[in-house]
C-alpha cells in the first residue's frame, strides 16, 4: 500500500530508504512491512506499507533493493554470535564499535577498530568478515545523509504497536487515518516556517557557522581553501567540487564548519550578512 501522497513527497525527500518488519497480533498473524525515509525536516516518511505471512527474503521482493544495513540492528547480531565476549567487554565494545561505524576518516576507524582488536580478537574478525561497506560509513560508497540506524522504521513500528492487534481490514485503515493527520499538521507547520531551509537544517547550519567563527581560511586557488585552527589541524576545502578533508561535507551534504567559514567571507563580499543566504 502506498498513498498517492508518499510517491508525490518522495521526490523530495532523502534518498535513502529504511526497511523494517513486525508481528501483527491478530488472530492469523502475519508481519507488517513498513518502507520510510527522512524529510527534510528528519521527520519520519512513510512510503509504503505490506501485509505478508513472513519477513523472509521472498517477502521483501516487492520492496525497493537496498544495499547496506544498520548498525543497530548488527548489534543484536554480535550478541548473539559471541554472547561471552560482549558481556566481558560491554561498555568499551559499545563505545569503539559505534565509533568505528561512525568515523568519517579511515584513520578514525582504524584507530577503533584497532582498539577492538586489542580487547577482544574474535569480535574484530567477525566484524571485517560482516563487510564493513555494509555498517561502516567511511567505507559505504554511496551517500548515507547521516542516516545510520533503522530507528525511523523502529519509531513507526512503535505507533502502530496497538493497531498491530486489529484485523487487517481496520489495520489498513488505520495507517491511512495516520499517515493523512500526519501529512496535514505537517502542511500546516511549513506554511508558517519563515527561513529558507527546513527548521532541523537551518538549527544544524547555523550551529556549524558558529563553529566556523574559530577556524581561519585562507584561498589556496581560485576554488580551493585551507583551514586551519589554533592547534594546527589542516583541512583543505574545494568549494567547486563541494568537499573537505574531513570528508562530513561530502557525506552528510551539508556545508562542515570548515565549508562554512569559507562561505562567509565570500557571502559578506557579495553584500549578504546571513548564512543562510548561501547558495550551493
């Protein structure tokens, strides 16, 4: 089941789509299969809804491919393959496994995943052979948007918990009642929104301008920058290929600290004092 207004809004939305299933309580069982994305808000898109007898592969052939999965849900995983292990080294594990999925340079990862290595040698080899293009972030070659957890499709299930016991008549029906209150306060809000960019981007770009204040650019060619700051870090910022060393430019899609104290020399020299005023 999918609304005409989840295909008309998913053009606009970001293009990375998370798939979940749960148990339906009702008297023939079953799963709900739940497909949703992100808007430009982070809000929770609902984009598809289906009814099958099982979650299994055959199951998911009518929902879009997608190459990757989440790290919370590998986490269950690990317990399960290596239950002593973890329960040994719980806490650092939890810690240098979230940041190796998260890093945005090789030598962060490495430097975590090193860490793991040390403390516990089968967790570690059981991860590399988990194809970390698949958990990893530095190694993910397509754009993720920030997006690292299935907890979208984790939150929807967790509305629908209730519906879950109705026949699927009424469960069907119920989705659809959701999905329109959600649509029509959400149209209500963003008519009354002001700036230029959904509220969430516009909090997060004038939080990465005010940290942009500490670092100082200086042009290097017509469209490249080096940044540098008190401690004598280095970044090196293309304004025409839109990256940064730090590489959170390119994989997030939205301008670093570093990006955004390039981009305010240049906006105050074209008379515009506002960030957000920017073009990219």
């Amino acid at each position: 089941m999918c609304l005409a207004v989840s295909k008309h809004g998913w053009p606009y939305c970001r293009p990375v789509i998370v798939v979940d299933g749960s148990a339906l309580k009702a008297k023939f069982g079953g799963m709900l299969l739940a497909a949703c994305c992100h808007d430009a808000n982070d809000c929770i898109f609902p984009l598809a809804f289906g009814i099958v007898p099982s979650k299994s592969n055959e199951s998911w052939k009518c929902q879009p491919r997608v190459s990757g999965c989440c790290l919370r849900d590998m986490n269950p995983t690990l317990g399960c393959k290596l239950e002593d292990q973890v329960q040994r080294f719980q806490r650092p594990f939890e810690t240098y496994f979230d940041g190796a999925s998260r890093s945005y340079l090789l030598s962060e990862h490495h430097r975590h995943m090193e860490s793991i290595r040390s403390r516990n040698p089968d967790m570690h080899r059981y991860l590399v052979q988990a194809d970390p293009t698949k958990w990893s972030r530095v190694y993910f070659n397509g754009r993720r948007y920030a997006i690292m957890t299935t907890n979208i499709a984790e939150s929807l299930n967790s509305v629908d918990r209730k519906a879950r016991l109705m026949p699927v008549g009424f469960l069907v029906e119920w989705l659809r009642e959701l999905l329109q209150r959600w649509f029509v306060e959400r149209r209500e809000n963003a008519m009354k929104i002001t700036s230029k960019l959904a509220p969430k981007a516009e909090k997060l770009i004038r939080t990465n301008f005010s940290l942009g204040l500490t670092v100082t650019p200086r042009p290097a060619d017509q469209f490249e920058y080096v940044v540098t700051n008190n401690a004598g870090q280095i970044w090196i910022v293309d304004m025409s290929e839109r990256t940064c060393t730090c590489r959170r430019f390119q994989v997030d899609q939205i301008p670093c600290p570093h990006a955004m104290a390039v981009f305010y020399p240049i906006s105050s020299a074209e008379g515009c004092d506002d960030p957000e005023e920017v073009r990219l």
